[in-house]
C-alpha cells in the first residue's frame, strides 16, 4: 500500500505537498523527504522512501492522531513525531511525523 493509500485509510483528507483549494482542519500533508539505499558491487539492494506527514489540527483529538499511527505501523511505516507545534499566523496547530 502506498503511503498516499495509508495516510487516505484514516479518513482524514490527505494531499502530497498542499491541497489546491483551502481546507480546514483536520487534515494531513506529506511530502517526499529522501531516500535511503544500500547499495555495492554497482547495484542497489535495497532502497526506502522517507516522508514527511504534517498533521494538522485546532482542536486536539488524540484518537485521530492514534488513527494516524495505527494506518502507519499497520502498514510497515515506522515513524517518529513531534511535539504539538502551534503555528500563530495560521491560527493552528501541526504534529510532523518523520517517516
């Protein structure tokens, strides 16, 4: 399943990068973050895709954020996240997930 796919499971509107009319929270965005490879003897053995999903909120709703989590690791992402970060000129707060 494709991250796009994992992240659309938790039902929460999902886009790559931004939406292209505004929306209001909740909603998620993740963009590509670069990839991991191991490589030798002139071949790739294994790569991996790193992303960033921001999750966005006003109000806080943990059972959303643990909707989030449970799509990811269900799915073989692993992840860390950060702090609830307020974003004062928007008037909201996002949680970033690495992944």
């Amino acid at each position: 399943m494709s991250i796009f796919q994992v992240l659309q499971s938790t039902g929460l509107p999902c886009a790559y990068s931004h939406f292209r009319k505004k929306i209001e929270p909740p909603f998620i965005v993740y963009i590509g973050n670069g990839q991991y490879d191991f490589g030798a003897d002139n071949t790739h053995y294994y790569k991996q895709n790193h992303y960033q999903v921001e999750y966005y909120f006003t109000k806080k709703d943990e059972t959303k954020e643990e909707a989030i989590e449970k799509a990811l690791l269900d799915n073989g992402f692993l992840y860390e996240k950060s702090e609830d970060v307020y974003i004062a000129e928007e008037d909201v707060f996002v949680i970033y997930y690495q992944v």
